[in-house]
C-alpha cells in the first residue's frame, strides 16, 4: 500500500516540528500585514512554554516598521524563559533592533548585520505637523540607541549610525552585536540542532 503525502501536509508537519521545539521565523519585512502570523505564533509559544524552554528566532529581513517593531520588543521583553535570536543572511534596520533583543545573539558565517538610525518615509505631512513628527522620530530613535548602547561595545552610537553602518559577523562578534557565530560539527545524516548523531551546532 503506497501512502501518498502532499506537499500541504509535508509543510504543516514542519510548522507542527518547529512550533513543538519553540522555533520561529522572521523572514519577511516588519509590516503590519506581514507580522501578523509570527506575532500570533510567539504568543502561543510564550502562552505554552511552562517549562520555560528557550525560544529561537531565525532572522532573516531586510526591517521595515519601528511600531511593529515596538509590538514584538515589548513581547519579547516580558518573556520569562530565554530567547535566542539567530542571523541568518541578512539582520537590517528594523530587523537588526530585533537581533539584539536576544538574551543570546547568534549568526550564520556569511551574515550581514546593518544598523542605522530611526527614518520615517512620510513626506506629506503638513507644516505646523513636522514638529510633530520630528519630535515623534527623535524619541523613537534615543529608544533604539539606548538599547544598541546596552547591549553592544559600540561606542558614540548616535553620532555613528547617522549612516548606515554594516557588520560581518566576526565584527558583529567583536563589538558584540552577537554573542556566537554558529559553526557546524560534525553530521552526516541531516540538519540536527541537539542531536549527537547528526552533528551539534556551537
């Protein structure tokens, strides 16, 4: 009796494996529309976690909007088990702020890591609202700079990321926006975190 498996079925078991060990990803852009589902997804995590098992969150995004940011960073925060945040390719902007956020801060060889100051896109508001929005993006931009500053060695923060500021992940490592670049030992028989047998992942 042949057993056909369909591609749907295949990908809920892997949802069902990742969600299991307490993984999620990130790898879209940081939107309203876009973040919904990895929102829903850690809240669940963090609502079942009673063991309080550490939850790892593959990056891979180019950043996108600071309050969705802000949503994220304030769930992370109140986490009482450890997160670990995992480079993967590329961490930018946005994307960036929320590597940082982990209690452990990992990354792939081959990543790049991209840190900057707040920007607003919003080129349409009126006169007597630029203050406004200025005054807005100032605080939202001394919020991020304070947490780059506690967390990092990088030193005069603001004046430095009023360019875009990029970082492989051995100078990433050494002015410690990550604490670990991941190396493979060992495996011959597939992709196996924790497993012996399969290889481990320092």
């Amino acid at each position: 009796m042949v057993i056909k498996t369909t591609i749907e079925e295949i990908e809920e078991t892997i949802k069902k494996y990742y969600i299991k060990n307490n993984i999620l990803f990130l790898d879209d852009d940081i939107e309203e529309e876009t973040i919904k589902e990895f929102k829903k997804r850690l809240i669940y995590i963090l609502n079942h976690n009673t063991k309080n098992k550490p939850i790892k969150i593959y990056i891979s995004s180019y950043g996108g909007s600071m309050y969705e940011l802000l949503s994220i960073y304030g769930l992370i925060k109140n986490a009482k088990c450890k997160i670990i945040t995992i480079g993967l390719g590329y961490c930018m902007s946005a994307a960036a702020d929320i590597l940082l956020l982990g209690k452990e801060r990992w990354a792939y060889p081959g990543t790049t890591i991209m840190l900057h100051e707040s920007s607003s896109d919003d080129g349409y508001s009126k006169l007597n609202e630029k203050k406004i929005d200025y005054d807005e993006l100032k605080r939202l931009n001394d919020f991020f700079i304070k947490r780059i500053e506690e967390v990092t060695t990088l030193t005069n923060v603001k004046k430095l990321l009023e360019k875009d500021r990029y970082f492989d992940t051995e100078s990433a490592l050494k002015n410690k926006i990550i604490t670990k670049i991941v190396k493979w030992v060992g495996g011959k028989n597939g992709f196996g975190e924790d497993s012996k047998e399969n290889g481990t992942i320092y």
